[in-house]
C-alpha cells in the first residue's frame, strides 16, 4: 500500500467530508529499530481512522478518540517492557482507541471485492487496489446509511 493509492480510494473523505489527512512514516518503529510503518489517518472533530501498515506485519485499521491519541497508539506498540506497555493500555480500556476487523462490516460489500478463483477466503486479498476499494466502497456505505463510519460521525 503506498500513499498515491489510499488517497486515490479514501480522499473522497476528504472533499466530500470534510476530513483533515495526515501521513507519517517512521524508519524505526520497533523496539531495537526494526521496521518501516507507514501511517494514513483521517480525522475530524468526530474522531480519526488510520490505516497503519508495518513493513512486515498485516496492515491495521484503528479509530481514535482524536488525532492526539495516534502518538499514545504508537507509544504503546512500541513499548520496550511490560510496565511501560501498561501506561498505555488505559486508553484502550476506555475505548478512545480500538482495532477494527473492517472485514466484518458490510460483509456484502467484500463478498464482492474478495480475490477471485477456488478460495475466497476474506484474508487472502490480491492487492491493495482491492482491499481500498472495499474499504472506500463499505465507509460510504455506512455514511449513506447512519451518517457515520466506524464511530466517526461526518457532515
């Protein structure tokens, strides 16, 4: 997944919504500098999903209270020790961040963009095309339909 691409699927978030963008890249992600992550978020007053994709790990989707709370999210992932992971984690116990499985949203929706052929096995994507234009497909979607996506409500 690269920029050019979740902007070509997701920036309508932004000119038909409204939404503030935001990308970061860190080269050292990881306790010990392991690892390049790439950070997509859009946020407004409502809240802020990101796309957070490590190098070598599967991307994840997370919705924040607000766009502030990405550095505690980051904070906490890359945490050396037990006790210093325990600061963060009161912010996932008061729900102001938390995982989403966008996969189980809109089932129907991703029956349609799932890989074609013999298997068609949610985690077994083709490319990232497909998944973002899932993704686009399902949030617009869920904004016709309540006014919000995954709790971030938009105008």
């Amino acid at each position: 997944m690269d920029e050019n691409k979740v902007k070509k699927y997701l920036w309508f978030l932004v000119e038909k919504y409204g939404m503030s963008y935001d990308y970061q890249g860190f080269k050292d992600y990881r306790p010990g500098g392991l690892g390049f992550t790439e950070i997509y978020s859009f946020c407004n007053e409502s809240g802020c999903f990101t796309i957070m994709e490590p190098q070598s790990d599967d991307v994840s989707y997370i919705c924040l209270d607000s766009i502030d709370l990405l550095k505690i999210f980051i904070l906490w992932q890359t945490a050396d020790n037990k006790e210093e992971r325990e600061k963060y984690e009161q912010y996932f116990d008061e729900k102001q961040i938390h995982y989403i499985n966008i996969f189980d949203v809109e089932p129907e929706i991703w029956k349609k963009h799932r890989r074609s052929g013999f298997l068609k096995i949610p985690f077994l994507w083709g490319t990232d095309k497909q998944v973002l234009r899932g993704l686009a497909e399902v949030i617009e979607t869920q904004i016709k339909k309540t006014g919000q996506f995954f709790g971030i409500k938009v105008k």
